[in-house]
C-alpha cells in the first residue's frame, strides 16, 4: 500500500484543525480520523496484504501520525484564541444566589417613619416599656377612675405599689416619654419621636397584645393646632405620597386638649369617596394640643408654653401604606417564615 | 359607645332641610363621627361613634343639639327644637305615700321615682315600637319600651318595677354584701362580688341591680297593674366595677358609668310621664318623689378671644365665638377683654378649663378651616442612647444581608417558657392580670421564643436562620425592672462555626475588641459542654452556643440549634465606628508554616493567644490546615520600619516551638537552625 496516502490522510486532517473554529469542531475531527471507526483504524483493516517487515512499518507510521493528529487537536483546544462554542458557556444555568434574609415590616416601617421626623427636627427617643402608673397615666391627666387605669385594659405588674410612682404597667402607649421627655430636657424647646412597644389586654383579628407605636411631642412658645395640621400633613406626603392630605376630627383623649382624631384621604379616590373607603378618609390615629395638667406635670408652665403629641400604631400606620392587605394583624407576630420572607 | 339614630326621630329635634348626608359629613367634622349612613326602605339610619367625654350626646337629642350647631357654621340653616330641658320645674317631694326609702348618698346622688296607676300592658303606639326597632332595640310592650325610648330619646336610662310586687313599697339602696344573690330580668342569676350598688326590698330580698338591670322578681309582666317609674344617678365608679365584673354590658351601664347629668333625671321622669299617658294608658300618677341634695351649680370660666386665637393659629372675631358657644348651650357674658363662660349641665363634666372651651370653638368654627403650618425650629439635645439607634439599624442591616431573617415576638412567655428560660422566679417579672397562660411572664432571655417560632417553621424549612433585638425584663425590688435591648441569633442545623463567624464579622464591624472563654456559661438552655463566651470590657457582651437535648427536647425541635445571645446595650456602648489607623507596613512580612501534633490538652484559641504572646513581631497566626492530631498554623512576622531577614526571627520560632512543646505540642519536622 501507498505510505501517499497516509500522508494525505494526515495532511487532510491538519488541514482540517487548522481550519476548525471551536472545540466541538475538533472533537468531531477526532472522532472521524481517530475514533474508534475512524479513517486511521480503517487503513489498519487493510494490513492484512502487507509483509511481516511492511506491517511492521506501516503500523509505526500509523501510529505515528495517530499522535501528531491527537496532539496537533489537543494543542488546538489548549489554545485560548479558540473561539468557545456559544453553548458551552450557558449564562441561564441557575446561580449561586449569597443567603437572603429579612427584616420585619414593623423594622422597616420604624426606620422610614423615624427618617420622615428626623429632616423636621424630631429626635429619637427611647423611653421604658415597663414604667411607672405615674408616666404612664397620672402624670397625663387620667384620673383614678379611668377605665385605661383598670386591670381590664391595662397590664399590671406583679409588684408592690410604689408610694410617690404608683404601681408598674406594662405601657399602653407612648404617651409616658412625653412627661420624661419634659423632665430630661427642662425647657422646650423639645421635639421627639418615642418609638416603642406597647401593651393592651386585647386580642382580635385587628389587635394583638403587643403593638408598637411613634409618639411624636413638640412643645415650643405659640405653638398652634395649624402647626400640628402642617406636621400630620407633612408625614402624610412623605410617608403617604404627595397626593395625600390629612384632616382632623374632634375626639376625645384625657391628655389632650382639644384632640383630634387624624384621617387621611384615600389614595384611591384622594376623599371623594369610593368603594374602598368609603367616606374617602381613612384613620390613622388619635393626636392633639399638650393637656395643660400634663405640661404642668413634666414642670413646664402652660401660660408660657404650649404643644401638641399624636401617637400613633406602627401596624396600622404601616399596613395603610403598603396595601398589604393583611385581613388579621396578629399575622405580623405568627413569625412564619413564609410571611416574613415576603419582606 | 355607638348609638344608631333614624334620621326620623332626629327631626323631632332638629329642624333642617339639610340631607342625611351633608349631616353626617357635618357631624364628623365637628362633632362625632358617623361611621356609616344607613338607607332602609323609609328612613336613613345614622350609626355613630360618641367618645367617652360626651354621654350627653348619647341620645337623639344630644346630636340634634350639636348637629344644629355644626350645620349653621356651614351656612345651613337648622334649628334644636323641644329642647329637653326647657321644661317647667314640676312639683317634687322628699317623702311619697307610695314608697318608703332609704338611699345611700355616696352610691346614688339623685333619686327620683313616680308610680304610673292603672296602666295597661298592650302592644306601644306603633310610632314608639318603630322607632325603638329601627334603633337596634326590641319593642316589649307599652311599658318596658317607655324606658327604652326615653334611654334613647334623651340619653337618661330609666327603669320600671312592678309596684305591687316590691311587697312593703320599701326600697334600701346599698352596697351588696359579697355572696348576696340577685336574678336580673333576662333570667341570670349573679353572685355578687360585693359593693354593687343593689335596691333590697326591706326583707332581705335584692330586687334591682342598679344600673345594669332590674331583678326579676319585681318585674313587670302581663298583669301588671301599678308601676313604679323609676330614674337615678348613681356613683359611675361602682357601676363600671360591677358590669365589668359581672360582663353585663348594657348600654344603660354604659351611661351610668359615664357621669350622665343629674340634671337631666327630671326631663326624663316628665317626659316618661307623657308618654305612659298616650302608651300604656296611665290613669294617674303619684307625687314625684325627688332626692337630690346637692342641685348643680352653674360653672363659670373666663376666656380670653386672644387665647383662642393664639391656640389655634387663626384670628376670629369675637361674635364667632359668642355664636359657637351659644349654639352650644353655653351662655356668655362679654366683659372687658374677656368673655365669662356659663357652663350647661350636661357639659359640667368634661368643660372645666379654657383649652376645653378652645375645644368647642375649633371644632365648630371647623379644623379644616384652619391653616396647616410646619413649625420651625432647630432639633433638641439627643438622648446619650442615641447612638444605639444607629449601631441597631447596623446590625438588622448586616444579618438580614447575610441571610437572617428578623422575627418580632411577644415580650410575654409562659409558664413553660419561663421555665426554660432557667431563670430564678424571683428575678421573673410576673403580670398580675395576664390574658392568659401563654403570657405570664416578661422574658428575661430572647432565646425560648425564638425557638418556639424555629420549631414552628421546620416543617416548611430546613434551613433556618433568625434574628431579634428587643428587651429582655428582670426584676428589681423597689425599682422598675430592668429592660435592656438584647439581640440573639438561632441557626437550625450543625452551624456552630458558621455562626460564630458572623458573630466574629459583626464584633469587628463594631470595633470591638474581645477575648474568649470556653464553657463558661450556666444558662440552662445552653449545651454547657459547647458554647463560647465573648468578653470586653470584663462584660460577657455575647455567647455562642449549641442549644441543649433538654431544651431542644422539651419544645419537640428535633434538630440541632445554634445560638447568640448579644448583650447589645454593652455592645453598643462599646462599638465605635471610627478606627485608629495603623501605618501600612513598608516592608514585606515574612510567612512560614509551623505544623504541630496537637494532643488536645488546651484550647486552639489557647495555642494561638500562646503563639502571638511570643513577640509583638508576630502580627497574624491563621489555621493553615488540620488533619488529624496536627495542627498548621501560618505565622506572619513582621516589622513596622524594617525588613526582616530569616535571622532574626530564628530567634522567636524557636521560642514559639518551645512554649508550645511545654503545653504538649511536639513539632512535625526539624528547624533548620
């Protein structure tokens, strides 16, 4: 047999790879000249009309042309300059995603609300969850006999009654930072932002028996019910949106004077009315002008002085904003990962 | 309180042409809230909100007052008509024929009472069961719906006995003794907790509740011929105390425990009066007995119109303010630069200052009408916590990005949970009036909620990572208890090294400096063979923690859990977010590795604190490699202002190998000098 067409063979092959432009290209020569019925194996077949000697020899060439055409493959995909074939990179494979985690809702809704206070002067606070009646209530202007004052509404601790503090409560509200705000400071000016948790004895699908709510105080000289409209609706816009406004109703609370509830308008229907809402206001919570029992209680003088405070649910306040829909508040506290993986 | 009001019944005293709408638009600008309208087929029914301040618009009377006051300030022309207490003083007497009493003062400050004789017990005047219908209320028969439409019409509950059955016409009100019985009208029996305000007949027997409901045995019936009307004021504070504890709400309760105005017990009694004539028939009545020893007296206050405009940011003029509050049913009296102020009775409870009368005025004149301002002015001083706001947000900000996630739990636990907690009772703080078994205590340590809501969650999870900050509660005697922020780590699975790691990120992202200690911590939830404590400041700030079998155990979580407890009120008093810089090094460190057989007789951390006390030279020892008993560690030398040469650190290898063979480690390999 002819060692030309070995030869050729080999030629055709280096020719071949040279020209090959990806890797798949290049296996696929391999299989057709090396494999297993490739072109090489095929002249092997043929031997069998050489000599002794011949066979010898030609199997030698063989052999070695088998290596130059295997290296010269292997060399080629060595080489960077090779352009990949498009599939071996595949970008949609799925990632190494780093570990996600949470925060709460109510985290979240206490860092945007304290951020929102914190650009009109209002500085954080933190005041005791569990404090005297004295904060808590007296020092309000709640009398004795008031129903919030009772073991029905309130917690109580099991503790000896303090002769000047009173007993010890689980805090229905913020309200008791307002009395130790005025103690801390002295003189107004003061504006605070207490943001805490909060007790009530009462569980439903819209109250659970810890809440959190953002107390804000301002008490300055002139201080006005406009100014507190101007701050309500200041939050309104910022926490709300632009188009959101607030009014205010008369209500009723013991350390106030006037008080007001605060609605805002609907986002739906801006206080048309709709069928969401409604009457086309919302509320978001009780406020009002510093009562002067109270003023007088933290050792500011109220013909010199006057404020206003709103306390306010986080939950609520919150839930109003991000539509969350949550048909039972007591959702917040179940802590199923499902629930807060959402966040 | 809610009350429901048909837009019908209100134009008995309210003349308007004004809709159902624009009233209720009017009323919870100004006055109450109407939470809904309701339109039935001939009538609209207003349902509305009334605060706790104002039991004197618990009646259609009391908001046709106020609804004819607000709808005028709109420029809508409305008029209160057959004002209640326009009415001429009838004659009364301290002793009647009809009834022998005794009246404890203290419990009840009025006490008035007439018998209707020979009524007749038929079907109301079809105007009167309507009304009482379209109000939520049930029509009984012409003599019980008397009280009901008179509750409801004037806000004065009233009640009706049948007069023959109280057997010696004799009436005791007193306190109750505890254990005393008494059988109201729906048929409950009640033992009574004692100090209610009860009516004894003279033998012992109890036949009236007051305040919250009418004894059984002295009700009226069928056959009832004679009735003894019957209209008081009682001492609020007991009759809250009673229907709280007893949990018989009744709106009559409701208004008695809100101060209603004694003033109004009279209207009440003549307008019951009247319509037992056209109701049930009445042929006659008794002499009206009446004891009512201390009569109001009128309040006066004194309000400056400057005050009122300074309160609420708008200047009005004086007759504004006069007409407000005289659509109110104050009277006014214009002196020199001051306006004296009379009080009406039904407000002598919640009008007592200038600010209340403030109230009044903006209300009506109408909140919305006043302009919205943002006060200026400069922040005040923080609080020395301050900072921890900021390390807080840090340190939520840095777990939920590595994969915590953060849980809110009740501050309460139970019984149980305390229990685990392993905290001594007398340090639990304890509630005197818990809601129920799940919250009985404050928790002194974050950790048995947390797992509670881990074991909770591993049924839709494998991996579970969760974080709080929130206070933990120890008592103290004679003072309020401690509450200190708290911020704790669990990790469902074998984590330990994991976590410790965080925990380690987080210490450094703090700047905290801190040394170990190994096995240190006696809380009874922690594996007190596998944890670690974190010390700075001589203050354990943080242990790391596998949670122990028990524990684990007793709350049915059948993976293994690591935990960290952060004390982050120390935490955060010594973080520090600004570091001191340290020159970078001009010369390049030498790094060798030493390899050691290590039998285990000391701690790793041990080993490392013994390598670096060598020389200051050595800045960085790391864990190269470990495979069975033999420790690498890769030793950094280094000097701030030279190179080093091989030399001169021969010296210290061979100090660090002979410390560390005094502990037991031999090492692997020679030095080659």
């Amino acid at each position: 047999m002819d060692s030309q067409v070995i030869y050729n063979i080999k030629n055709e092959a280096l020719a071949l790879i040279g020209s090959a432009k990806d890797s798949r290209e290049l296996e696929n020569i391999r299989i057709t000249y090396l494999g297993r019925s490739g072109k090489l194996n095929g002249l092997f077949s043929k031997m069998s009309a050489l000599t002794k000697e011949e066979k010898i020899q030609f199997g030698i060439k063989l052999n070695e042309i088998k290596n130059i055409i295997d290296t010269e493959i292997n060399s080629r995909i060595a080489n960077a300059s090779l352009s990949v074939p498009e599939i071996a990179f595949d970008p949609t494979l799925p990632s190494i995603l780093p570990p996600l985690g949470h925060l709460h809702p109510i985290t979240k809704a206490i860092e945007e609300i304290s951020n929102i206070f914190e650009k009109i002067g209002f500085i954080r606070v933190r005041y005791p969850e569990i404090d005297w009646d004295w904060y808590a209530f007296e020092a309000l202007n709640m009398p004795v006999n008031h129903p919030a004052r009772d073991e029905w509404e309130t917690f109580f601790i099991d503790s000896p009654k303090n002769s000047k503090w009173g007993r010890v409560v689980l805090t229905p509200h913020t309200s008791n930072g307002q009395v130790r705000e005025m103690e801390r400071l002295k003189t107004p000016p003061m504006r605070m932002i207490n943001i805490a948790k909060c007790y009530r004895r009462q569980v439903d699908i819209s109250h659970t028996p810890m809440f959190h709510q953002f107390e804000g105080l301002l008490v300055d000289k002139n201080i006005t019910i406009s100014h507190l409209k101007g701050v309500t609706d200041y939050f309104a816009n910022a926490f709300y949106g632009p188009t959101r406004k607030t009014r205010l109703r008369p209500f009723h609370f013991q350390f106030t004077e006037p008080s007001f509830e605060v609605d805002i308008n609907c986002s739906i229907c801006l206080g048309k009315g709709c069928k969401t809402c409604k009457s086309g206001w919302l509320e978001l919570g009780g406020a009002g002008m510093v009562h002067p029992n109270v003023l007088r209680a933290g050792g500011i003088d109220p013909e010199i002085y006057s404020g206003f405070a709103f306390g306010w649910g986080i939950e609520r306040t919150y839930m109003m904003k991000s539509a969350l829909k949550l048909d039972d508040i007591r959702t917040l506290y179940n802590n199923d990962l499902r629930f807060l993986g959402q966040f | 309180m809610n009350i429901i009001i048909p837009h019908s019944w209100l134009k008995d005293y309210l003349k308007t042409l004004a809709t159902p709408e624009k009233i209720s638009d009017v009323l919870s600008l100004c006055s109450c809230s109407v939470e809904k309208l309701e339109k039935t087929a001939d009538d609209f029914l207003y349902h509305i909100e009334i605060t706790t301040n104002r039991v004197d618009m618990m009646s259609v009377s009391g908001v046709a007052r106020e609804a004819a006051a607000a709808l005028k300030q709109f420029g809508i022309k409305a008029e209160f008509k057959n004002d209640p207490y326009q009415i001429k003083k009838p004659k009364t007497a301290k002793t009647i024929k009809e009834l022998t009493v005794k009246v404890d003062q203290q419990l009840c400050p009025r006490f008035s009472a007439v018998v209707l004789k020979k009524v007749s017990i038929i079907k109301s005047a079809r105007i009167v069961s309507e009304r009482l219908i379209k109000s939520g209320i049930r029509s009984i028969d012409s003599i019980v719906d008397i009280s009901n439409y008179i509750m409801k019409a004037l806000g004065q509950p009233v009640h009706t006995f049948d007069y023959d059955k109280i057997v010696n016409h004799k009436m005791i009100l007193r306190k109750s003794l505890r254990g005393e019985k008494i059988t109201t009208l729906d048929g409950k029996t009640f033992t009574l907790p004692g100090d209610d305000i009860v009516i004894e007949d003279g033998s012992g027997k109890l036949i009236d509740l007051c305040g919250i409901m009418g004894g059984l045995n002295s009700a009226v019936d069928k056959n009832t011929k004679n009735v003894l009307l019957f209209i008081q004021n009682y001492n609020p504070l007991f009759v809250r105390k009673t229907s709280m504890n007893l949990s018989q709400r009744s709106e009559a309760a409701a208004i008695f425990e809100k101060s209603p105005d004694p003033e109004l017990v009279m209207p009440a009694l003549l307008e019951a009066c009247n319509l037992a004539k056209k109701n049930a028939n009445t042929a006659g009545l008794s002499e009206i007995l009446d004891i009512y020893p201390n009569p109001y007296k009128q309040k006066k206050i004194q309000l400056a119109p400057d005050y009122v405009n300074a309160s609420i940011g708008k200047t009005l003029k004086n007759q504004e303010i006069i007409t407000i509050l005289k659509n109110l049913g104050f009277a006014v009296k214009t002196n020199d630069k001051c306006l004296e102020i009379s009080v009406p009775s039904w407000r002598a409870k919640d009008i007592s200052i200038k600010q209340d009368l403030v109230e009044e005025v903006a209300r009506i004149y109408g909140y919305f009408n006043l302009p919205s301002v943002v006060p200026l002015g400069l922040p005040t001083k923080t609080q020395a916590e301050a900072k921890s706001f900021i390390w807080e947000t840090k340190a939520k900000n840095l777990l939920s990005a590595w994969g915590f996630t953060e849980i809110y739990s009740y501050s309460f636990i139970s019984e149980i949970l305390a229990k685990i907690s392993g905290v001594e009772t007398g340090k639990l703080v304890k509630l005197k009036n818990p809601l129920s078994g799940d919250y009985s205590y404050m928790r002194p340590t974050l950790i048995p909620s947390m797992l509670q809501v881990l074991g909770q969650n591993t049924g839709n999870f494998e991996n579970i990572n969760i974080f709080e900050l929130a206070n933990i509660y120890l008592n103290q005697p004679q003072n309020l208890p401690i509450q200190k922020l708290n911020l704790d780590i669990l990790s469902a699975g074998d984590n330990f090294f994991k976590i410790k790691g965080y925990l380690e990120a987080l210490l450094k992202i703090f700047n905290i400096k801190f040394t170990v200690k190994a096995k240190q911590t006696k809380k009874e939830y922690f594996d007190h063979a596998k944890n670690l404590n974190y010390i700075a400041g001589e203050k354990v700030i943080a242990t790391i923690a596998k949670i122990s079998k028990k524990t684990l155990q007793s709350l049915a979580i059948n993976i293994p859990v690591t935990a960290v407890e952060i004390d982050f009120e120390v935490l955060t008093s010594l973080a520090n977010a600004f570091k001191s810089i340290k020159p970078l090094p001009k010369y390049p460190a030498i790094i060798e590795d030493l390899t050691f057989e290590f039998p285990h007789l000391a701690y790793y951390q041990e080993i490392v604190d013994l390598i670096k006390k060598v020389s200051p030279l050595i800045t960085k020892v790391n864990l190269k490699d470990s495979f069975k008993n033999k420790l690498t560690f890769r030793i950094y030398y280094q000097h701030p202002t030279q190179s080093l040469t091989d030399k001169e650190i021969s010296q210290t290898r061979k100090s660090i190998v002979n410390n560390l063979e005094s502990k037991g480690l031999r090492l692997v390999g020679t030095l080659s000098n």
